[in-house]
C-alpha cells in the first residue's frame, strides 16, 4: 500500500484492542488473551475473508450510506473474521481491502447503484453487515446473500409499486403546493412517470437519460395544461430524481474528511439537477412558456393541516413504491413526521433557510435509537425518506432551472440558499450523531462505576 494514503481515507483498526492472534504463548507469566467466540467462530484465511469484505463494501456504497460509517461496518467485520490488521479504504467507485501479510482484494461497483436499490433492499445490505460485524454468517454465506440481494423481487405487484409513486407524488405536493387546482395534475404527472420508469427498466442504457425525458415530458404537459404553473408544480412528479438526499450525504462525507468521495457525489448530486433543470426548460420552451417560481394567478391554497396530511400520504406512497416491510412503517412515519415538525421549528427560530440544521440535528438521533427495537428498520432507511422530503433538491431543481432559463439573478439565490439548506441539514445530522454518541460515552462510564 501506497504511503501518501489520507488517514481518513486507509484506516488502521489495529489501535482498537482487536482479538490477539494464535500464536504460541512465550514462557512469561502473563498468558494471551483469548479471542472472543464471535471472533473465532468464521476465522478463515484473509484472501476469503476479503473477497466478502469488498463484496459488502460495494453493496454498502450502494445504499447511499456516508463512507465513514461504511469503513467502521468493513472494518467491524473484519475484526469479527479474525483480521484485525484489515485496512479499508472505500471511493466512490471502488472498495480496497489489505491486510498486513500483503494480501490485498479490490472491488468496483457491479451495476449496483443507489438509484436501484429499494428500501427493502438497502435493509438486507444493512442488516447483513451487522450479522457479519458480529461473526454470525461464514464469509461464503455471506457472498451468497449479497448475490441474492440485487435480485430481491418486489413484495408489490409492479401495478402497485406504480401506483404507491403516484401517492408519493401527492403526498410532495400537498407538502410544498398544497394548491386545489394542482392535485389532478399531481395525480396525472405521477402516474406518467411510474409509466416511463416501467417502461425504461426494460430498455438498456434508458436510465441514464430518464431524468431529462421524464422532466421534459412532466414540463410540457404541465405548462400546456396550466400555463400559469409555478415551477413547483413539476417537482412532485419527479421527486424520484431529485438528489437531496445524495447531496447532504455527500456533505457529510466532506465534513468527516472523506474529501474524494464526498466531493464525486457533491458533482453527480449537482449534474443530476442539470439534467432535471434542462429537460424542464426544453419542455416548457416546446409549449411556449418560460417557467417561474411564481404563478402570475392567485392559487387557491388549502390549510395549515394539508402539508400534514402530505406527509402521511407521501410515507404511505413511500412503504408501497419502496417495498417497505409493513412493520417498519409506523416508524418510517415517526421519522418523517419528526423530520417535518423540526423543520418547522427550525424555521420559526432561525428562519427558513436553516430550518433544516433542527430536522436533521433531531431525525439522525431519533432514527439510531428506534433501530434498536426488533420491528424497526435500520437507521439509514428509516431517514433516507426524510432526505426525499425536504426541501433541498426541490430548491436546488428550482434554482439551476431559473439559470438555465430566463430568471438568472433569481436562480442564482435560489440555488445558493438549497446549497445552504444543504449544508445545515448536514450540520444537524453531525451534531446530532455526535450528541448521542457523548451521551451513550457518559452512560457508559457512568454504569462502569457503579
């Protein structure tokens, strides 16, 4: 291994009082610790060993999870194994794993990408790097569960799967433009991109360009049906596309040091907002209409209770599109629901823009607490829906579509305050991991003293 390695970036976990070796005991008095029996029970060689390690690696980059967290389950793992000398080092596309006898095993991504694992997929991935941070699967268990992971078939018919979208697409709209005139053609814009989603999971290399087809497709129909349409009309349909999530994951990284990795997903989150952006304006010039964030009519709103409703409605959208086990959606709901009043809160106490420092800094915590319970899911998929919500990538859609288009002063603004909401979201979610970890420090120590 290459010494000019960041430290954040090629970890040595041998510092953390891993199990001692076998290795004959010397005559001295002072006899070898003994490996715990989670830590023997699957020792195998380090070429087995690493060959699952950098199988799970890649399918933990998959899920989206931050690269710090992804390390620490890699490393855990290891330990576990009998390789307590493992190094990891995780890119944006690749996953190195070396052990200090010079036994080195790498891994780039096989056609996993976050785009295409569901919910209940990203479950499995997670649940299975905790049973092998605690030594309970051999290593070949664990490569064939893996396999059987990107193949995992949908517990709902692909009519309902669709049909759950179009309750997504609901459920965000009432949330951000709860307007009467626009719940039919929420309902309409969702039901044509479930449709061009079905139909481009059948044709090779459509993905790629399904953001701007569908975004061109929703713009046009929208801007032709309601010419005086706010921007924020469109966003609902296309909440799928939309990188919130990617974004503040990709400042988390930035954040933990994780300069490479965090940097590449910051680019590919803005470079999806391009695509999305572009196919918006193309839409609404092919029907004569230059889009903005202000509808010239007045719109007709609905209460103070519809973003409420919304929230529900997008969760129940959520657990079918996204195959979630039903038990974990009443704690998929709580989360989303704390997310949306600490937005709220945070806004009413240091504005708009930073609201989302509160949604963070009280969902990252609230969502590694329920964890703990047997009927909910893991962290990470318990807030993953909450990213999808919030406000940043339907500002940041909004704000580069105004660049693109004709508003450029206010597309500039736009777009640096969802950069900004971005960034506190991130903040709140550090601060809010960091909180916890003290408490449970302080809990700790306080119990070893009794």
């Amino acid at each position: 291994m290459a010494t000019t390695k960041k430290p954040s970036q090629l970890r040595h976990d041998a510092a953390q009082g891993g199990p001692a070796t076998t290795r004959p005991t010397p005559p001295p008095a002072q006899p070898a610790a003994t490996p715990s029996s989670a830590t023997t029970r699957h020792a195998t060689h380090a070429p087995e060993v690493f060959a699952f390690l950098v199988q799970l690696g890649v399918a933990l980059l998959a899920t989206g999870d931050a690269v710090s967290d992804i390390e620490h389950r890699l490393l855990q793992a290891a330990k576990a194994y009998g390789q307590p000398d493992a190094r990891v080092m995780v890119l944006p596309t690749a996953v190195l794993v070396a052990g200090d006898g010079g036994a080195a095993t790498l891994a780039t991504h096989d056609g996993m990408s976050s785009t295409e694992l569901r919910l209940d997929q990203v479950t499995a991935v997670l649940n299975l790097a905790a049973a092998a941070g605690k030594g309970e699967l051999s290593p070949a268990e664990g490569r064939r569960r893996l396999g059987q992971v990107h193949t995992m078939p949908n517990r709902h018919t692909p009519l309902v799967a669709a049909l759950g979208y179009v309750i997504v697409t609901l459920g965000v709209g009432l949330v951000i433009r709860p307007s009467v005139e626009l719940l039919p053609l929420y309902l309409a814009l969702g039901s044509l991109v479930a449709l061009l989603r079905a139909g481009a999971a059948r044709v090779v290399g459509m993905r790629s360009i399904l953001p701007v087809i569908a975004a061109a497709a929703v713009s046009a129909i929208a801007f032709k049906v309601y010419p005086a349409a706010p921007l924020q009309a469109v966003i609902p349909a296309l909440v799928v596309f939309l990188p919130g999530g990617l974004l503040t994951m990709a400042t988390v990284d930035l954040a933990s040091d994780e300069v490479v990795t965090g940097s590449t997903r910051f680019v590919a989150g803005l470079l999806q907002l391009a695509l999305l952006a572009v196919g918006i304006v193309l839409g609404a010039r092919l029907v004569g209409v230059v889009p903005s964030s202000h509808s010239p009519t007045a719109a007709h709103l609905l209460g103070w209770w519809a973003p409420w409703l919304g929230v529900l409605v997008f969760g129940l959208g959520t657990g079918l599109e996204e195959s979630a086990p039903l038990r974990s959606l009443p704690w998929l709901l709580l989360v989303l629901y704390t997310a949306w009043a600490g937005q709220l809160l945070g806004a009413a106490v240091l504005g708009p823009l930073l609201s989302g420092f509160v949604g963070g800094l009280v969902v990252a915590p609230l969502a590694t607490l329920i964890e703990r319970f047997p009927s909910a899911p893991p962290a990470l998929v318990s807030f993953l829906p909450a990213f999808w919500m919030l406000v940043p990538g339907s500002l940041g859609l909004i704000g580069v579509t105004q660049l693109v288009g004709d508003s450029t002063a206010a597309g500039a603004t736009t777009f640096t305050n969802a950069l900004v909401s971005v960034v506190a979201i991130a903040l709140g979610i550090l601060v809010g991991l960091r909180a916890l970890n003290l408490i449970k420090e302080a809990g700790d120590t306080a119990r070893a003293h009794l």
